[in-house]
C-alpha cells in the first residue's frame, strides 16, 4: 500500500472565510465547493509529507499547517496586504528556510516557507 494524499481538514463555522486567503492570498485554487466544505488546492505535483511536532523551532509553537511556496516575499506582500498581521518573521533559519508564521481567518497559525 502507498499513501497517495494528505489533505489538511479545518473546522470552521463558516467555511467561506477561508476563501480569501487561501485562494486570492495565497493563490490555491477552488477544487470543490460544496458549501459545507470547500477545497484548496493546485495542479501542481506534491510530496506526500505529514509531520509530527514537540515545537515549531527557534521556540515558536507548532503550526497547524505549513505551506511552501517557490516566492517568499510575494507571498508575505499579499499576505500583509490582505490585512493579515504576520506573527512570526520573515525569518532565516539554521535548517535553511526562510519563512513566517501567520494566522488564517479560521484562527489557524500558517507556516509560510521556502526553502534556501
């Protein structure tokens, strides 16, 4: 048996709030709307990956999710520009990504990053 996908599931209240982050910020694509459920997604090939965390490292808390990207500072640009206040960063770190943490309408805290 192989794993084909993770797919990252939000509680949320109200599930189109999550529309404007995470497609006109961060550029994800509406794959499924449904109304009680709407998913995120892009064409683009993915790893397969789930981790496991005691913390986020350099002392952050762990993220509920994390999210590369290939254009840090475009992302954080329209992150800062959808009126998102940023809680961690931009920061290099020793593991070489550049990232920074952010919280999604939902109250999710994002890991933003691009590795170096």
């Amino acid at each position: 048996m192989k794993v084909k996908r993770i797919v990252t599931n939000i509680a949320a209240d109200d599930v189109a709030a999550a529309k404007h982050f995470y497609g006109a910020v961060l550029g994800l694509d509406v794959l499924m709307d449904m109304g009680w459920i709407a998913t995120y997604g892009s064409d683009k090939q993915m790893t397969v990956q789930l981790s496991v965390m005691s913390e986020g490292g350099s002392g952050t808390s762990v993220p509920d999710i994390s999210i590369e990207v290939d254009d840090l500072d475009e992302a954080l640009r329209r992150v800062r520009e959808g009126g998102y206040a940023v809680e961690y960063g931009p920061a290099d770190e020793p593991w070489n990504v550049r990232r920074f943490f952010v919280r999604d309408p939902l109250g999710k805290l994002v890991n933003i990053l691009v590795h170096q």
